[in-house]
C-alpha cells in the first residue's frame, strides 16, 4: 500500500504539472487506473486510496476479477469500468453488463453489435472510437479518414453515447512520434465536434505510462495509467501475495 500511494502521488504530481503546462486545470484530466495483469487485491488498495475508475484489455479476465471483488464495489462508491483493449463481437454481451466505458469501437460492425446487445440489456454504454493514428500495421482501430464516418454510425444508435475518441501511441519514433499522433487525434476530435458528431469537449482517451504527460500537453482528458502506478506485473502480484 506505501509503494502505490507513492506512486499515486507521484502519478498525481505529473499529471498536474503537465496540465499546468497545457494551461488547464489538473481535474480536466481523469485518471484511468489499467489493472490489466493486476489481481483483484491491488485493485482493493486502488480503491482504498480513491481511485474509482478502472481499466481492463480482456473482457474473461475482467469478469473474473469483478466477480472477486463482489462487495469491494459496494462499500463506499463503486468503482467505474473501462474496457481499453480490443474487443471481438462474440464478447460484446458480456462487455456491456460488465463495462460503462468502451474505448475500442473500431468498426461499424462491432458497433453494431455492442449496441444490440446493449439495448437487449436495457443499458446504454458510453463509446469511443478508437483510430489508429500511427499507421502501424499491428495495432486495431479505424484509420484516420474514417473515424468521423464511423462516429456517425455510433451516434445513430440510441444505446450508445459517443464520448469521444481513443488512441494508442505510436510503437516507434520517441516522444515527438507520440505527439504527432495525440497531436492528429485532437484535430480529429475538433472536426468531429464541427461535425455535429461529438459535443465539445468531447473525451480524448490517449496516453498511457510513457507518454500521458505528452498526451495532456496535447489535449488528453483521458489517461490510462498502469505500470507507472501499479509497477511491473510480476511483481504487483508478488506483493498482493504476499
């Protein structure tokens, strides 16, 4: 519990300065814990610090861990799900009972089955679209001349929200390579609010725990921390156990 809250504060300390730089306030930005990897018992110390939103890559692991943590959720404020990895359309049932937040909407198909399957279960979910803006061949989303279009196909559907967009820093090319990219889906994120497609200020979900501070500089309200929070993943569950 010292070792995060250490790394908390820390994580909490550069966000501001970042957004200090940005020239917006700290509380612009939300703090995205990823506990991907993570067992259910560093998410109880998350929460015990504050932190209420969380996020997962895999829907199966993420159920698992939900499910450990049962009443962890109901004392005090209930911690808010993320889902932040890519999501295939068999899964997508399950997602949305287990998620208030996609950030992996990449296709019109895929959109079309999350909201079905969220109408059938009466919820509406809260959607990004997530854009590949580094062009790297490995990495899931839609490209960037598309992601307006597909923004358009979300805001058809009544049981999702479009919230804004998402991205991946790109795998090669440092930190201005970082902010090419974030830099690329801000000025996305500014058309589509023109657009019509999303209401101003609309999220940007892009930053993780090399490059969040880039990202904030950018534009981000989103980041999504994890090894910078919780450490190496090994060893998170070395201490849990322990």
């Amino acid at each position: 519990m010292e070792r995060l809250t250490e790394r908390l504060d820390q994580i909490r300390g550069r966000l501001a300065r970042a957004a200090e730089r940005a020239g917006r306030p700290p509380e612009s930005v939300r703090l995205l814990a990823v506990t991907k990897g993570f067992p259910a018992a560093v998410v109880r110390e998350a929460l015990a610090l504050g932190l209420r939103e969380f996020g997962e890559n895999r829907v199966q692991e993420a159920d698992a861990k939900i499910s450990e943590l049962g009443a962890a959720g109901e004392a005090g404020s209930a911690p808010r799900w993320h889902l932040i990895g890519p999501l295939q359309r068999n899964k997508a049932k399950r997602a949305v009972t287990l998620f208030g937040e996609i950030h992996s909407l990449d296709s019109e198909d895929l959109v079309a089955e999350v909201a079905r399957r969220a109408a059938a279960e009466g919820r509406i979910v809260t959607g990004y679209v997530e854009v590949n803006t580094s062009g790297d061949t490995g990495k899931h989303g839609v490209a960037p001349a598309g992601a307006l279009a597909l923004l358009g196909r979300v805001g058809r559907e009544p049981s999702i929200r479009p919230a804004g967009l998402m991205t991946i820093g790109p795998l090669h090319g440092g930190p201005e390579g970082a902010r090419v990219s974030f830099r690329m889906l801000a000025r996305l994120r500014d058309q589509a609010v023109e657009a019509g497609l999303l209401e101003a200020g609309a999220g940007l979900s892009m930053g993780m725990s090399d490059d969040f501070e880039i990202a904030i500089e950018e534009g981000a309200t989103i980041v999504r921390v994890g090894s910078a929070l919780f450490g190496t993943r090994g060893a998170a569950r070395e201490e849990a156990a322990g």
